[in-house]
C-alpha cells in the first residue's frame, strides 16, 4: 500500500461550504467517474456504471411486464428529417452535434448526432403501421445521446454525451396514450425512489417547459437541500398528433381518412446518478444507497495486534471469508477485504469513501460471540448482530437502510417546500435555500417576470448565504398532488385567479 | 387481416440462387430489419435486438466470471488522442467520422466519432495504474462504434454504425495477456457455437490481415457454403506493449524503471447476428436457433372448421393458452396464436418466416390424445408428442433443435474445406464454393500474389457457377488445430518450406 494513496483519501472539500468542488471530488474519489480530453464527456468508471445496469435491469422488467420492445435506431439523423417537427428542431438546433467529414471527405450533406430520437424512429413507424392491428406499438431503446450545450458541464448532471433509454409509444386514442404517459412517469419515480432512495414530486411542465414539439410533458422533481435547487429527475411527454401529422403516421379510420396516432416519448437518463449522489453523499464521500450498491456489505478483519498469534489471525480471516459466502448465497453482493499490510483503519476509510452501505467487523471477539458489528454507512450507527441466519438478516438491514436513507431524504426535501402565498415571501424562501409552491395564474409572461425577480436577492443580511445563486426561480412542475384548491387563491405574480399551486425554484 | 398482407408473406428470392437479394428479403420480412435514410446505417427490430440481449446476457455472465468489469468510455476521441498510435490510426483514418459543428458553430477541432476505444481508454488507464497492485486491469463496455466505410454495406455485416461489446485488459506479463487472449477467444466461439449453432474455426491472423497496431490477432473464421465466403466471427488482439509506451500505461519495475503493461483488447458485433442469419436460414425465410429466439414455441389452434361446435373451439383456444402457460412456467418463451379470422395456413407461414423453432399445433383429436404435433423449423420434421411434463419434454426438443442445427451447419462448413497442396487445384476449390487449407511459407508477398493468382477463374467451364465473385482469395486464419504436420511441406505459392496450413478463401 503506497503512503501516495493514503493521503489521497478522503474528501477535503465540504458539502455545506463549497458544494460543486466536494460534489467532483466525491465522484472522482469514490472512482465513480474520470474526465476525457472532451470537455464535458465523462468516464463512467465500474463503480457508477454498475449502477446504470441495476437501473436497466429495474426498468426493463417494468417496460417488458408493459409490453414495450427494445430495439435499436441509428445513432444518425438526415438534415431532413430532423427538421421535419418545427417547434422540435427549433428545441434541439443549437446544441446538435454535425458530423461534416469522413476520412478526409467531405460528406455531401451533414448529418445530425442524436439529441434524441422522435425524429429517426417516425419514419419508420410511419411504415410499420397500417392497420389498427399495428396499435400499439411500444418501443424503447437503451442508448447514448448528444447534446452540445455550452452551460457549464457537470458529471452526470450536465454532459454533452449522456446514456439514457428513450420510449415511443404510438396509440388509437388520446386516452390511451394519457395512461401510458403516467405508466412510464410512474416507472421513474419508482427508480429514484425505489432503487435510488431519492424523493421525487410528480407533476406537469408549464407550457414554457415542455418538450420542443410536445402537447404536454409530466416530469418527477428533485431537490438538492445544500445548494437550494431543484432538480428534473425524468420527463415523460405526450407528443399530441404534432409529429404523427409531420411523418404521416396513421391508419384508415371511417370514411377512409387517416387517423393519425396519439403518440409519446419517454426518457431517463445517467443524470440521475448524479442526483442519488448529491443527495445522500455527506464529507466522508459517497454514500450508496444499497440496491444499487457494486458491493452492499464490505467484511473487515479487525482486533488483530503483535499478540494475536497466527493462528487466531488465520481464524478470523476464514471467518470473514465464511461470512462473506454467507452473504453471497443469500444473494448479497458482499467482499471480504482480507488485503495484507493495509490497516483497518484505511479499509474503514477506503469502504467509507467508496459509499458501501453497511461493514462488518471480524474479531478475536467475533470467533466466539457468533456476532459480528455492523457500521451503516449513512447513518453512522454501529450494532452488535447475530451472526444466525445472516443472510436474512442482512437482507432484512439492507431493507432498513434504504428505508431510512429514503426517509431521511424525503424529511430533507419536505422541508425545503414552502407554500407561499405573497411576492414578499418568494425571495427570501428561495435564498433560504427552498423551493416555493406558489399559487399561479400559468401564464408564460408571469413565468418569465418572477424568474426575472427572483434572480434578485431579498436582503443583504449576512445570515443569508451569500454564495446562494443569484439565479431566477422557474416553474419546476405543477404538482399532481396539489396541497389545497386553488379556486380563492390570486397568482403571487399578476393578482389574477390562480389555476394551480406550482412548484417555482432556483434550479439546474 | 388484410390481403395485402397474405400477398406480402413468404421469400421470392432463393438463396441458392440470388443470395444478397434473399437476404435482404429474410431481414425485411422477417422483421429483424429495417433501413434508416443514412446509408448503411440500419434499424434493429425487436426481433433482432432480442437476439443481442441474448449475446449480452451470455458474454456478460462470462464477463463477470473472468473478473472483467463494464464501465462507458465518451464516444468522442480527441485528434490527438486518435494519432498517438501510429499504426492504429493509419489502419482507422480513412473511416473515421468527424464532428467539425455543433449547432451553427464550427468546433475549434474536429472531433473524431470512435471507430473502436482504445485511445479513448487508454489514457484514463495510464491514470489508474500506478502500482503492481492495480494489475491486471479488465473492463468491458457496451457501445456503438462508427466506421464509415465505402464498400457496399450490407445488414448487420458491414453497416457504418455497428453495436459490439470492446474488452480491454493490462497486465504485468506477456503470458497472462496471452491466457486472457484466448479466454476472449473462447468466450466468442461459445456465442457462436453454444448460443447461435453456427461452426467457427479458431486460428491466429496473417501479419497482413492483424488488428491496426496489435502484437498478433486471433479470430474465429465462420464461412458460408451457399456463397463459398469465409467470414470473420470475432477477434481478439494481444497489442503487446505498442499502447502502453505511447499512453505511457506502466508500474514502477526493479531499479526504478518503468515496467509498460501488456495489453489485450478484444470486440464482439452485431455481425454475428448476420452470419447467424446466413447460415441457418432458407427459402421459407428466417430459421431461428433456439436458444436466442424472441419466441420459441408458437402454438396455433388447428382443424376447426364450420363443423366444429362453439364449445369444441373454446376448449381448443383453451388448450392453447394452457399449454403456453406450461411452456412459459417451464421457463420458455412461448406463445399461443390465438388471432381470430386468420387461417391456420397463414399463422405457419408467418411464423415460418419469422423463424420460430417449434410449432405445436392443437386441434380437436388433440383435446382426447394427450398430445400435440410438433413442428421444427429447421428441418421441416413433424412428430407427435405426449404432453405428459411438457414443460421438460419441450426444453429437452430445443435443446436437441439446437444440436441439429449446429451438426447440419458443420457438415455442410467440413464439407467446403479443402485441403490442398498445389497450386493448380486452389482456384477449382475456390470456384466450386469452397476455402482452402494450404501449406504456406507465412510471407505477406507470397499472401498479395496468392490473392491476385485467384482472382481469376480457373475454368470456363459451364458447370462452374458463374455467379460464383471473381474475388482474390486471403488468408483467413491459421487454424489452431493443424491438419497435419507441416514439417516436409512446401507453400503452395512460392515452393519455400512451409511453416502452416493457413486457411485462405474468398471472404466478407
């Protein structure tokens, strides 16, 4: 064990005082990701990639139980065709990446990366489908998309390559195409809730937020307590007959007209990752929230001096080994560190660092007590457990630690989610690090005058931080589950009659 | 069902006769295909994409045994990064696809889309090892790759996006990388083998025919008797140290100095859904090899006719589903076809194309026999079976589906070997659809001027097909296992000693 390496452990950065620095040395610390020589493309190393695979894994028995396929579209898209929905091309134009040249030709005609892929996938279900038998049609596909934005690029939040899966659902009727739009928002906040033991608020985009090209977009919302901001989680949009009109997706109906379809698209992304880590990561590094996890439980030989003799040094060593295949039949992703000259100490530290959710202890006491300490990663506490039938009850803590990973986060955003009935509240809440649900009239030239003046501080009195971004506050989602009626309410904004509480905040 | 539909079923190409056109019409119809308006660049169905996941799933477990590690590396290479490795970027230059714009921006450099990932990796790599202790070094990764080639593309085998998965290892010692070789290398014959049934001979590359900067590249060889075509199934590449002293890849060795890592990289592609495709597929379409099949029982009611009762009907449709629910709870992918209005006639027929391993048809007699007749695919046998642990006996007949279908696929690949030791008889072997295993001195001249000698036919003779493409033949591989001893051997070509029967044929 090199001394370099000991010095690099740990997180010096902290989350409370300087958050983006600690949030980059989390993710580098903990191998999670590293830079390539393009800007704003990540590496994502084993660590973070294992837990893209657990995504997939959970969201594909969901897609496959709804009766979605996987395939696979070209990674390239014709001028033409990605110009064909005007209010989409207008969305994607600036950031599309053109690739010009092969070899050392120039092509005839640049071609698109994917930003996404409405536009490569119609026409091809404008030729699958022909009859009311080819409804539905539900595809979806694992991939990687481009996007080149020029705002600071952030791992896994903010990327110019990232990997998502992407939805397209075609459907007869608006109605179906409704339920469908729900079924998938549903599947994602069961992702981050339950797989990555983050909150999230369902609701719908205001009309300034949606999708370029979509009759509505619904979305899960995050928050992220430390810096104040609110955060997409994932969106699902009803893309209405706009694009089936533009690509001629249709079948016959009465009388021999075309009925256009009633179509979707749905999307969840690495970014994701990203938000698991910011909100339950603390100074020691990452914390994992454990079905997720590469190794749920990490197994450490301790207590073992110059006085413990080689034998009872061997015995402690197999015991790990006995416990940590134990915890792997009961289908625990367990390791036994039995790694020579490293001292538990840094082991501690290295598993802590890393984010495993729970380490047992192995000692001269173990080998007879037929218990083992178990440390919980995010909370810190250590117990004393019975080592009988310790699969189960392994599984049994893994179980408890989401639930009160999950418990502790929601406790977290719930707090920061003020309802506020007048402009004079809306600043100071939002530089007291919340999110505002607001009563709000839903119309855009409002939307656009409180992010204008919430880009203002309130107060210069020093308790506010003053590192808050002076960012104006936009319209995070109109939550499906509303706190009250808003029929009495007057929008904060313009004094006219609220049509909903909305959810405002300062944001990514 | 309409008309249209019926007209549209079935293959008119033969594949004896216009293979390309047979093809193209099996990928079409058969639903595994479909273009996209970027040539060369194709749209996997569903029906062909299961088939990957298939692939994943069994070379991922695989993975994972051998300790290799997924991750994602960014699809964009840096201009510098490409050019490090001097042989490597001449190999890939001309192919390279090269993003120059982003949105109405030209880049300050181009971007080059990854033909493969080894200078992406290998500078994250040259960060990660620093010590013996970060030996050996496996990952994996799942990507599309883009090499935007000019000869004429064709589905799955040479498509300018291609999805594969690229392994990528270090070690300390030449020997482990020479293991870990070969381990890939195995892991790619079972695929083809185990999961696909097609034949494959293992066997080393010419220096000629190596990966652009590898030490030495093994190969699995697949060859297609209808066209009388070697094809590549997969490779594996020792690339020495080449990398690992220009991306400086190394731990500190005895006396200070930098020991550079030997390294292995090693890709898998959607090619091998093609060579799967043209290998076992015939006039009547698709034949799927069980064990990657989206469905591999498709069950259809039969022999109702306006005389069968209301009640007879219902009990049949009935014994369908329970049947199905039987095969599903045995772990099968199986499926009851229970479309009303459509003839039995044409449910064969649509499943017959679609490649389907295994019809099992229930009628009437059916409801008293305690049977079912069985149907499969690939050898047109039909057989009465007892539906007493259907469930086992249904595993049992895939599983004796896909032995058959290897075995047939074999005989007919043994029979195209030739083993030749003069040079008069290579181009008749050659014409007559065959390769040819030959003595050879391993000389690169002797490799260019074997390959313009065959470029021209060696008869007129009617007999001969003329079809038949006046195409060179290249060394295909050197097969591990040697027919015979070479000792008192001469190269075909130049009369020197030989040092190898080396298999040469027309090729992808």
């Amino acid at each position: 064990m090199s001394n370099e390496k000991e010095t690099k452990l740990g997180i010096e950065a902290k989350k409370e005082v300087d958050f983006s620095a600690w949030y980059t040395q989390v993710l580098l610390r903990a191998e999670m990701m590293d830079y390539s020589d393009i800007s704003g493309c990540y590496i994502l190393r084993p660590w973070s990639y294992k837990i893209w695979k657990e995504i997939q894994a959970f969201l594909g028995q969901r897609f496959e139980a709804a009766g979605v396929e996987d395939s696979y579209f070209p990674l390239f898209i014709s001028q033409g065709a990605l110009q064909k929905e005007k209010d989409h091309v207008e969305g994607f134009a600036p950031e599309v990446a053109w690739v010009t040249r092969s070899g050392s030709s120039e092509l005839p005609e640049p071609i698109a990366v994917r930003p996404t892929s409405e536009t490569i996938m119609y026409p091809a279900y404008a030729k699958w489908i022909n009859s009311h038998r080819d409804l539905p049609l539900k595809m979806n596909q694992w991939c990687n998309v481009v996007r080149w934005e020029f705002k600071h690029p952030q791992p896994f939040l903010r990327s110019r390559e990232f990997l998502w899966q992407e939805g397209h659902t075609c459907f007869l009727t608006k109605s179906e195409a409704d339920q469908d739009v729900l079924q998938a928002l549903e599947s994602y906040r069961a992702v981050y809730e339950d797989l990555l033991a983050v909150p999230m608020i369902k609701g719908m985009k205001s009309e300034k937020e949606r999708f370029a090209g979509a009759l509505y977009t619904t979305t899960v919302e995050g928050f992220i307590p430390s810096v104040g901001r609110g955060i997409q989680g994932g969106t699902s949009h009803c893309l209405g007959q706009n694009f089936s009109k533009m690509f001629k997706i249709g079948v016959e109906g009465k009388d021999g007209e075309t009925e256009y379809v009633w179509q979707n698209s749905w999307g969840f992304t690495t970014r994701s990752i990203g938000v698991m880590v910011m909100t339950h990561s603390d100074n020691s590094g990452l914390v994992l929230p454990p079905r997720v996890a590469s190794i749920q439980v990490v197994i450490v030989p301790v207590g073992i001096t110059a006085k413990t003799s080689a034998e009872d040094e061997e015995k402690i060593q197999a015991k790990c080994t006995e416990l940590a295949n134990a915890l792997i039949a009961a289908g625990i992703r367990a390791k036994a560190d039995l790694r020579a000259n490293i001292t538990p100490g840094w082991k501690f530290n290295h598993w802590e660092l890393k984010g495993v959710p729970v380490r047992f202890e192995v000692g001269p006491k173990e080998l007879t007590s037929n218990q083992t300490r178990a440390c919980i990663r995010y909370s810190g506490e250590k117990r004393q457990v019975s080592l009988d039938n310790i699969g189960q009850v392994a599984k049994a803590l893994l179980d408890e630690i989401h639930g009160g990973m999950f418990a502790k986060a929601k406790t977290a955003y719930d707090a920061c989610i003020k309802i506020v009935e007048k402009w004079e509240d809306v600043t100071p809440a939002l530089d007291n690090k919340c999110c505002v649900l607001i009563p709000w009239c839903e119309d855009s030239t409002c939307e656009d005058q409180i992010k204008d003046r919430s880009a203002v501080k309130a107060t210069d009195d020093a308790a506010v931080d003053s590192r808050a971004p002076a960012m104006g506050a936009k319209s995070l989602c109109i939550p499906f589950d509303q706190p009250a009626k808003c029929t009495e309410k007057f929008c904060v904004q313009c004094g006219k009659p609220a049509k909903s509480y909305t959810l405002f905040g300062r944001s990514y």
